[in-house]
C-alpha cells in the first residue's frame, strides 16, 4: 500500500470515528445509548417487526428484545402483536419517542458542520466520489 493509500484509509478510520462519537454524544445528551437512538431513527417510518428490525441493524434478535424494553420502559416505544401473525411482535415509536428522536436529531451537527466547510463543487465532487465507493 502506497504512503498516500495508507494515510487515505486513516482518514476515512479517523472520520467513521468522529461521525460514530458525535452521534454517541447527541444520544447520551438524551439519555439514550448510540444503538436506542438508532432503533429510534429506525422506527420513524412506521411500525417495524422486531425481526425485520434485526436484520436492518446488524445485531441479534435478542439485542433488539433488550433494546426495546428499556425504550418502553421510558414511554419512547410501543411493542404490539403483529396483526396477521400474532408470534411476531412489532415496534412503533410513541410521541415521546419521536420528541426524543428529533433531539438527538438536532443535537447531531456533525455531518451538516463537517460538510459546511465544503464549497458547493467540493459537496459535488464529494458525493460523486461517496457513490462509486458505495456503489
């Protein structure tokens, strides 16, 4: 690996690194772990089956099981019987998990500041390369 790769990938280490403890710190500002706050954001579309869940965010079941019990044992989530299949259970984010939702939402500047030292062609030029890496 050349001297100019090597410094690259530290980059993009460091940066996953910075993006993973700000979005740590807007959680905890709530009171939430890194992993609720993403169950959250995960839920803002509807509900969602604890499974289907599971899959989406690369842990265990059991993991989301612990994660939604202490989500509704703040009132943030609402764990339902699926209406068709009555041994899946279902996650939906209550009121008061959206409002928390939306704190850690606005608590978590660090993409909108990082990209806000960009130009407007850098922002470009950056998205175009973001897309054949992810491709």
């Amino acid at each position: 690996m050349t001297e100019a790769a090597e410094s690259l990938d530290q980059q993009l280490w460091d940066f996953v690194y910075a993006y993973d403890a700000a979005y740590d710190a807007a959680a905890r500002a709530v009171g939430l772990s890194a992993a609720q706050a993403c169950l959250l954001d995960a839920l803002t579309g509807g509900s969602r089956a604890m499974g289907e869940l599971a899959t989406e965010l690369l842990c265990d079941a059991s993991n989301v099981t612990q994660l939604a019990a202490r989500l509704e044992a703040r009132g943030l989530v609402a764990r339902d019987p699926d209406p068709v299949d009555r041994r899946v259970k279902r996650l939906s984010i209550t009121p008061a998990g959206r409002q928390v939702h939306q704190t850690v939402r606005a608590g978590f500047d660090f993409p909108a500041d990082r990209l806000g030292r960009l130009s407007d062609p850098e922002r470009r030029q950056l998205s175009q390369l973001m897309s054949k890496l992810l491709a």
